[in-house]
C-alpha cells in the first residue's frame, strides 16, 4: 500500500502472454477475466522492469540469444512482424484511497507505445521510448482495493531489417523511431530480436493529496571562493482538487554524520495557494550555506551529498506530497582549452583531466537493475576513472545509473538519440533528417533532462554521436539548454551576482541552465572539433606507438579503442565447445600474421591482437598458444600492457597536448569480445587493472618511446618530500639495476619527467627484464604509486618468459575473512619468499598511502538505501561459510614449496564455489568479486597487501585461489 507522498514499486508478480494468442479484451482481462498460468495458458511470468524478449528467454521459450550462436535461432522482428512481438502484460496491486486522495500510476519508461486497461477502464500511453506516463488513476479504482492492470505493449514503428552483412544500425530503419538504434546490430553488437520492446523501465503507484508536487529543479550557485553558496529551488505543484488549495511548501537539507546521524542544515517554510485544478511553478527563496562539503569527481576529493526533501502541506487536509533527492555542490565549467584546443572541464574552478569511457548500457536486453548498477560503476570508480559517455546510440540512462555515478564521482557525458551511422553519415545514407516526429524527440529530451538534472554526477549533454541533430532539433536544444549567466563567461556571471535577487533570473527556473550542451561527439572541442571522423583508432597498437607525438592529433580524443579478451572461463561459460579454438594463425611476411577466429568468436565480434603488416600479434611474443587457457591468459598480458600504455601515452602529455580521452569501450551489454574491460558475466580482464594503474591520481611511470621515467600529478597540490626507488630484475632473479632518485618535488596539474632510464642501452641488459617503479614518501616509506612492467628490448619478443613458467617461486599468504551476512570481505597479504641482496628495501612492505578522498570506495562500508536489500539472515548460510575462516577471525596461512629465486609474476585471484569440481565447461566463479588489485607481480622479498570483496549466492560456501605464471600450482587461499 503506498503511503501519502511515497512510490510504491510494481516490481513483481506480472504476467506476459502474446497478443495474437489472447483472445480477450483488455477490459474483460482487468475485470471478470482475469489471466492465470496454466497448461493451455499462453501466460508466463513476465520481467517487469524488461522486455519481451527478456521474457521469452527467462521462461525458456527461445534460448539465451547470448550464448554461442542462439541468437540465430530466434526469430527476428523484421521476419515475423511486430504483432509477434506485441504483448500483454498484467498485475493486480492493492491500494484504497480515502477522501481527497489521489492515485497515479507511472511508468518511467516503455518501448514503443502502449494501451493501458486498469480496472476495464481504457488509458492510452502515447509513443516514445524515453518519456515519462503519469496517469491518474483515482477515479477507477475498485472499492475493494483490488485493482487489475494490464497493459498492452507495441514494438517501435521502424523496427527495421539486418541486413546480410550486418553493419552499423542495420539497415538504420530504427533511427525513423526516438528509440535506442543499437538494436538492428553494430560492430560490437549482435541485433536484438525484439528491438528492446516491451516494459523496460520502474512502474509504480504513488499516492498524494489535493496537491501533487512535479519535477523539482535544485540548483547551487557559488561565491567569495566557494565559501558563500545558494541552494535554489523550483517546483511545480499541481492542484487535483476543485477547491483553492492553501499550502505550506517546505524543504528540508539534511547531511549524514557518522554513525547513521543526520545533520540539519536548512529547513524552510512558506505559504503558497494553488488554484482549483491548475499548476502553478514555485520557486523558494533561496537558502545560504557557509563552506559546505563540496561534491568532486573521482580522484579529485570526497562525493559529499547532501538529502533535499521537499514537502507540501494542505490546509484542512496536511501532508499532501514530498519528495526527496541526494544533491551534490558543485560546480562544473567547460569551455575549449587555447593551449590544446580540447575541452576543458573544471569542476569546482580546479581543471580535471578527463580520464574515462564509453559506456553503451548495461545490458543488451535490459535487464537493468540497482544491483548491477551498483557493480557497474563501481568497477569504473576502481578503474580510477572520472567519465562515463552515455553513448547515443544506447539509452539515457537510468537515476539508478546516476546514482551510483553520484555516489562514486563519476562525471557523465549523456548524448541524446542520434548516431552518425544511422543519422545521415551510415552506409547505406539514411534518415539525414534525423526521426521522422521532431516534436516527439524534443519532448523526450525536455523530460529526460527533468529526470535526471539534479544528479551531481552529470556533466554535460550532446546531441549525438558523430553527428549533430537535424538543425530545428539542434537549434530547439541550444536554447533549452543555454546556460544561466552565472555558469557562463566571467563578464555575464558578474553582472548576474549584482542583480541576483531578481526572481526571473533564478537559475532553477531553467529547464536545466548549469552545464553545456555540445551539438556533437566530434564537435567543439572534441576530435578535431568539426565534425570529421577524428576520434579512434579501435584495433591492437604497439604499446610505444601511444606515447609518440603522431599518435593522436587533437586535444581531446572522444573514442579511442582497442582489444577485450576475456578469461578461458568466460569463454566456456558463453560458448558451446565448438567455441572454445582459437583462432588459426596465417603467416604473412616480415614477421606479420593474420588471425582467423572461429564463427562463434567472429560472431562475437572478436578484435584481433594483431594487425597484418602494422602491428605483429600481442600474443605470439609470448610464443604460439596451445590451448584456450594459454591464449587467454597471454591475451590478458596483452590487455593489461595495451591499455596502461594507452592511458600512460595520454598522461606523458597532460595539459600539454591533451586535456582528456574516453577509451571505446568499458564494457559489453552482451557476450562480445572486443572493447572491454570486465565482461558481461561481470569478471574483470588484466586491462582493467592496466587502467587502475595507470589513471591512478598520483603516479609514476615508464614513457615507452623515450624510455624516461615520469611522475603524473592530477592533483592540485605540489607533492615534495618524496622518491623513486627503480629496480631491474632478469629471469635469473638478479637485480642489476637499482636507484633511487631523491628530494623530488611534483608541481600540481603536471607531467613531470625525471631521468632517463641507463639499463636498456648498457651493454650487459637482458632481451627480457622487469622493471619495478615506487614513488614513496621519504619519511616514512609509504607507497604513493607502484608500477611494474616486464620488457623486450627493441625488436625483440616474451618467449624467453615461456621457461620461465618452470621457475617455482615460494610463496606465502595470509588471510583474514570477516563475513556479514552473504557478503566476504578478505584481506590477504602475498609475499615472494625468495630473497636476494635487494630484498630488504624498506619499500617492500607495499604500505599504501590513500591520499584523502582518494582511493577505494567499499562498496560493503556504503551505508545507503541500496544496502538494505543484503541484510539477510545469517543463520544456516553463516555457519557453513565459517569454515573458511581458520579458528573464527584469526588469520590463515598458506605456502607453496618453490625453492627458486625471482619474480613471482602475473598473480591473479579468483572465487569459486568450494563445491567439487563440475562437468566440463561449468563455471563455478562467484562473480562480481571486487578486487584492490589483481594480476600483479612480486619480486624477491616483496608482499601485497589485496583486499577481495564479494557477495556469496545463497547456500554457497566460497573459496579464493590464487594463480600465477610461474606457481606450480593453484593455491587454494581459504
């Protein structure tokens, strides 16, 4: 039963039936016929928030579309018609309302359009796939408080074809739609056989008074050096009643404390009348706040947010509505840089180099939900990223999405429906005028930018992908979203703050007025800011390629791509055995291959690691694969190589060349094999911690063309009282190079070259040799960065680290496993117990310094709504978990045997399920795992301190391994 002023969610207990095989009307469905499932039911249960086809393959109608080849046997939309994907859903819901209340039904989202019957009484939901349905419903509801709701789904209009050799939008139909177009296919992207139709976003219930509070918009506006700021706030409020309604609007500023205590910072009251029957807008007087806790993005500071909560009270009546919503202060500028030419963001008047991805969506049959979410950008908040792009060929993406970018100091680049391909720059040329109703995308923009203005965490829009809108949508988007005086040139801002108490030009009162918006993906500062296809490149580079002038002209690089090979257990867990070769290799000439994946993996969009006569393959310089298991794990050597290259390129010319680069992409919405950095089952590829690495705020690194080492400083502070200590180490367990570079002094905002490295041009380095870089305060040795790389001299290869497999290094590990419930968090300390004369440096402890609002979020320590959902019992489940924690919460210790002296290299972590081994092909990972580091390297006398967290299925009892290449085992560490 929702109460006054709150949603209730309509989450579960729907019920799915094709449209063709319902012979009853929507009427008789929602009164005297209501639908069951039975033996001759076409009825099924439905996913709701999801789509049709969602529903299909949770009831086992057609296959995972995801797995192998299955997508091929499901029929497609183009070839069956949209009545075959034209549904029925239905719930019922209870809910009696008393005098003067009123009751709407609201879907946030659906695909394409809908008729809606609740209680045999007709609604229509008009098309669109990015609009908000609010229906009053007050008026036929059952007296009972049993109401049936069945709502009849369409497919989009344009659904479109693939055609034979697929491409880019299929045959770009979709784009005639405001609709998702990754749907008909791209080059990562198998199409979607539904075109995503069906319910696919939150439907709820939420009950008010006479007087319905609508859209909020919450803006802050700052002075004196962001000592002095304004909260503004406007709403509308709508009267339902055929009576003047005279009311007290309130809102309410809370802060957390520690400890679960809220703090109040503001609350406010003032009289307003609402008309019968109108809505009127309400803007409050504006709140100060001295100093308050500043909102900043990843890496920059604490993602401090504050709860607003507005109320409105009616006279004769009392409360009638609240709402509430987290708010972040915060500022954020972007103009286009003169030293670089790229975009410039500054967030708080600090310049933010912009370090991030492109995301398309969660997942490709939109089975979205705060979970997933939550892991999502999490996994992107780990990877020590700052921006997300919201790609326009996908979604504008979900609160829930925004919330955790809120959370985890995401900065979000959100793009309206457009994309070159399928917008007038496609093979074939089509829809050059964008979608066929202009006014429909319009108003699908306009509430998408209500929904979701007031999150912190969003940075900026623009209009597409690759292209810009049609001019009139163009131009209707420009004016909409031209910023407010105070959030544009100095000259305007100041003449704004003397006349600020005008009420007309509070900025709240703008549709949104507080970021930018940008015509196009490669205009205006991104790319080469015209609109040319400047972004990319998308295939395997040679790592030192990255850090040479040539590589990339322009300042800001919107899309910048490479490979994406998952682990060997991804592959068997996604793919049929045929699935499971690797791909043949050709031999061309002068060192170059060319590989030929098998038709799943071609399927699957597999990029190669290698690119006949430019790059020789990433793989083969560790020696030809044997099996599935050795291909990926040499592939993730390459991943983790490729992609710190790529960002420690970007990093070598910060502020002098580049202010920023989004690299295409983070992730799949699907099985695929290309451009990712965990995969669709949510297990992380050595890339993603290539990335952590390298994008970490402060950091210290090896420039791969001129051999210097670098130290990287984002912040805005000057770092002195520090050090590099670098060390060489050979196959032999030798170390012989070792310095250390004292009394460093790190400017802020800068890339700071430091010497160049002697070892690889003297006349007794090794063909392969690792190198171990530490910047560490001097006072007290705390690790501020560290950096591992093994290395080939120039135009050599890894092969020799083939025998090294055979080295069998000790190692010991400790662990420690503290359990809440289903979630584990273990602290695990790795050593190499072998030891040589340089195995006593001061530094090997690895004592890591988490600089303040730096670091890891626990995803396990946020103490948030979303949280409430884990707080399960911890009976049964508790105790057959604890025997992986030896003698309660002592610590647990293991070792392997080795007895020889080196590098214990590439180490990587995984959780299983302790079950006994399954048949061939069975994944028994537990997955998301989230991990402080992995695929790390130790030399002699080193130790790792790791943090793993996770949440164990129900009745599962989970256990840790530990990999290497040169282990002679797995090591089962609790």
């Amino acid at each position: 039963m929702a109460e006054i002023g709150k949603k209730l969610k309509l989450n579960s207990g729907w019920l799915a039936a094709r449209s063709t095989e319902v012979e009853l009307s929507g009427a008789q469905l929602t009164t005297t016929h209501p639908p069951s499932i039975g033996p001759s039911s076409p009825w099924m249960e439905a996913a709701v928030p999801g789509t049709v086809l969602g529903t299909l393959v949770k009831n086992k109608v057609v296959p995972d579309p995801f797995y192998g080849l299955q997508n091929e046997t499901i029929i497609d939309i183009a070839d069956s018609g949209r009545e075959y994907y034209t549904f029925w859903f239905f719930t019922t819901f209870q809910c009696k309302l008393s005098e003067s209340q009123h009751l709407d039904l609201n879907f946030r989202a659906i695909n394409y359009s809908a008729e809606v019957y609740i209680n045999g009484h007709q609604k229509v939901l008009p098309k669109g796939m990015f609009r908000r349905h609010s229906l009053d419903v007050s008026d036929v509801m059952r007296p009972d408080g049993t109401n049936l709701l069945a709502v009849l789904v369409h497919p989009p209009d344009h659904p479109g074809r693939i055609p034979a050799q697929g491409g880019q939008g299929g045959d770009h139909e979709i784009g005639k739609d405001v609709a998702a177009q990754y749907v008909e296919g791209w080059d990562w992207m198998a199409p979607i056989r539904d075109r995503n139709t069906g319910i696919w976003d939150e439907v709820s219930i939420s009950r008010t008074g006479p007087v319905k509070i609508i859209d909020p918009h919450l803006v802050s506006t700052f002075f004196d050096d962001y000592k002095r700021v304004y909260l503004h706030a406007t709403l509308e409020m709508q009267n339902k009643s055929s009576w003047v309604a005279d009311c007290s609007v309130n809102v309410q500023v809370t802060t957390e404390l520690e400890g679960n205590i809220c703090l109040v910072e503001h609350i406010q009251s003032q009289k307003v009348s609402v008309p019968a029957g109108s809505t009127i807008q309400y803007t409050f007087p504006q709140l100060y706040f001295y100093k308050p806790n500043l909102w900043w993005p990843n890496g920059m500071g604490k993602q401090s947010l504050y709860n607003v909560v507005i109320s409105v009270d009616v006279d004769g009546f009392g409360e009638s509505d609240s709402w509430n919503h987290h708010f972040g202060f915060r500022k954020i500028e972007s103009d286009i840089d003169t030293a670089t030419g790229g975009r410039l963001f500054k967030v708080n008047g600090q310049p933010i180099f912009i370090r991030g991805g492109n995301w398309i969506l969660s997942d490709g049959l939109l089975r979205l939900s705060e979970k997933r979410y939550h892991t999502d950008i999490k996994f992107h908040a780990d990877m020590n990223f700052n921006m997300i792009r919201c790609w326009g060929g996908g979604l504008a993406e979900r609160p829930e999405f925004y919330h955790y970018c809120d959370i985890y100091g995401l900065l979000v680049w959100q793009e309206f429906w457009i994309t070159g391909d399928v917008d007038g720059r496609g093979v074939p040329v089509s829809n050059p005028n964008g979608p066929l109703d202009h006014d429909l995308f319009l108003l699908c923009a306009r509430d998408t930018v209500k929904l979701l203005r007031n999150h912190p965490s969003l940075a900026l829009w623009v209009g597409g992908n690759e292209q810009v809108p049609p001019p009139d949508i163009n131009t209707a988007l420009k004016k909409d979203l031209e910023l407010h005086p105070h959030f544009q040139t100095s000259s305007e801002n100041e003449k704004w703050m003397v006349d600020s108490s005008s009420e007309s030009e509070d900025p709240s009162q703008y549709l949104d007025g507080t970021r930018i918006y940008v015509q196009g993906s490669m205009w205006d500062g991104f790319a080469n800011g015209k609109g040319d296809f400047t972004d990319g490149p998308y295939e395997i580079q040679y790592p030192e390629n990255f850090f040479k002038d040539d590589f990339y002209k322009y300042g800001f690089n919107p899309e910048v791509g490479s490979v994406g090979m998952p682990v060997a257990a991804t592959i068997r867990a996604t793919m049929p055995s045929e699935g499971w070769e690797i791909p043949l290799v050709k031999k061309l000439p002068a060192g170059y291959v060319e590989e030929v994946p098998n038709p799943i993996w071609d399927y699957h969009k597999y990029i190669p690691y290698s690119k006949p006569h430019k790059v020789e393959s990433q793989i083969e310089l560790y020696g030809s694969p044997k099996d599935l298991d050795d291909f990926c794990l040499k592939a993730q050597l390459a991943n983790y190589i490729q992609y710190r290259a790529l960002i420690e390129g970007w990093n070598c010319r910060m502020w002098k060349k580049y202010t920023g680069f989004l690299i295409w992409k983070t992730q799949n919405p699907w099985t695929g094999l290309r451009g990712q950095f965990y995969d669709h089952l949510l297990d992380q590829t050595a890339g993603f911690f290539g990335c952590r690495c390298a994008a970490e705020p402060i950091h210290v690194q090896l420039n791969l063309s001129t051999c210097c080492i670098e130290v990287v400083n984002t912040t805005s502070d000057e770092i002195s009282g520090v050090a590099i200590e670098a060390s060489v180490w050979d196959l032999e367990g030798t170390c012989p190079y070792f310095k250390v570079f004292e009394k460093l002094s790190l400017p802020p905002k800068q890339t700071s070259s430091i010497v160049e490295m002697e070892y690889p041009k003297s006349k007794d380095s090794k063909p392969v040799y690792f190198l171990l870089l530490k910047l560490y305060n001097v006072s007290n040795y705390g690790i501020i960065s560290r950096n591992f790389y093994w290395l080939h001299q120039s135009g050599g290869d890894y092969k020799q680290l083939e025998s090294y497999r055979k080295s069998n290094i000790p190692i010991q590990v400790t662990s420690q496993v503290i359990i809440k419930g289903s979630t584990y968090e273990v602290r695990v300390n790795v050593q190499n117990k072998s030891k040589n004369a340089e195995s006593s440096s001061l530094t090997y402890n690895n004592n890591f310094i988490n600089r303040q609002g730096e670091g890891d979020s626990d995803s396990n320590s946020l103490e948030n709504k979303e949280q409430t959902d884990k707080k399960r019992s911890t009976g049964f489940f508790h105790r057959i978990c604890r025997h992986i924690v030896t003698g309660s919460n002592n610590p647990r210790l293991v070792e392997t045997n080795g007895n020889a002296v080196g590098v214990a290299f590439f180490l990587h972590f995984s959780v299983h399920s302790a079950k006994a081994e399954g048949k061939e092909g069975e994944d028994t990972r537990i997955l998301p795992v989230h991990y402080s580091d992995n695929y790390f390297s130790l030399v002699p006398g080193e130790a790792m301190p790791i943090k793993i967290s996770f949440e164990a299925p129900p009745g599962v009892a989970p256990k840790i391994t530990l990999h290497g290449w040169n282990l002679s085992h797995r090591l089962t560490v609790c």
